[in-house]
C-alpha cells in the first residue's frame, strides 16, 4: 500500500513537472561566433543619415556565451562584458571616476540591455546612456543588435545584423591566423 502511494506521488510529481516546464517561456541561445554581415543606414534623431563606421565600433566578430543567468559579450579585440540577466542594477566604477551601470533582461525573445556611463567633465558628470536589443533570427544563424546611444539631448541609433560563423568556418580562421 506504501509502496503504490510513493508511486502515485512521484507520478504526480513528475507530472508537474513537466507541465511547470511547458508554462516557462523560452528564451533564444545567442552563443556563438557572430560575424558582421551589414550595418543598416543610421538614424539620428529618427532621420536616416548613412553608415556610421565611424561613430561607434563594435568590431567585426563577437563572440556571446549565453548561460540561464548571464550574458557575456567578447568583441574581437575587445574587452568582455558580463550581463546578468537578473534585471538588477550592475555597476562598475573605473579608478578614474567614471561609474557605468547596466540592466539586462529578456522582453520578449529579445535581450535588452540599458546602460548609463557617468564620465566626470569640468562641468560636471557627462552621461552617455545606451540601449541595447539583441534578437535572433527564426533560423538561429542571424543576429541583429539595435544599438541606441543618448547623449546631450540627442539620439543615434545603429542596427547592425550579424551571420553566425560555422565551426569550419572558425576552424579556416583559426589555421589562417595561426
């Protein structure tokens, strides 16, 4: 009789279990090796106003670990970023006075990234504030990233679309840099 009631709670609780899994929403996996494809003409202040290779570098290739509870961004060449997607407050404050804070968190299939960077100036902080939503593609192997940067009373903002590298593709590179 023990025997058939410990069965009958574990098949309930197994039950529950999977039913509690289906109601999470799922969330896109943006790991990988990203490599820029095109950059769309950037807006200022809602107006198209061309490329912008010269206004914001974010580099040819990211790389993007995704885990359940972080983000972490690598720019080729570049200085890597831990997100945690706990929509909390992370910031980070530089020996020269400059403090940079961020939140992450999904909306959606997309995950959006605030920042405010605090720099001091002679006249005060100077803050920069920037937005950032990464979305996949419904075939996995296209990333876009809207970039938004506030600064001064103006706004820009760049949409640049990347293509996923295949893993011949990073192994070809890897041999050709070697």
């Amino acid at each position: 009789m023990h025997a058939r009631s410990a069965a009958l709670v574990f098949a309930v609780a197994v039950v529950i279990g999977v039913l509690a899994s289906r109601a999470l929403p799922k969330v896109p996996d943006l790991s990988g090796t990203w490599v820029l494809e095109r950059e769309e003409p950037i807006e200022v202040e809602g107006r198209e106003t061309g490329s912008g290779a010269a206004t914001v570098s974010l580099g040819g290739t990211i790389t993007i670990v995704q885990t359940r509870d972080l983000l972490i961004i690598t720019p080729n060449g570049g200085v890597t970023a831990t997100y945690p997607f706990d929509n909390r407050d992370t910031t980070l404050t530089h020996p020269t006075g400059e403090t940079i804070t961020s939140r992450t968190r999904w909306e959606g299939l997309a995950a959006v990234t605030d920042t405010c960077r605090q720099s001091p100036a002679a006249n005060g902080n100077v803050a920069v504030k920037t937005r950032e939503i990464r979305s996949l593609g419904e075939d996995g192997t296209t990333l876009t990233i809207r970039l938004t940067i506030e600064a001064s009373g103006r706004s820009l903002t760049r949409t640049l679309v990347f293509r996923k590298q295949s893993a011949v593709e990073r192994r070809q590179w890897q041999v050709s840099y070697a």
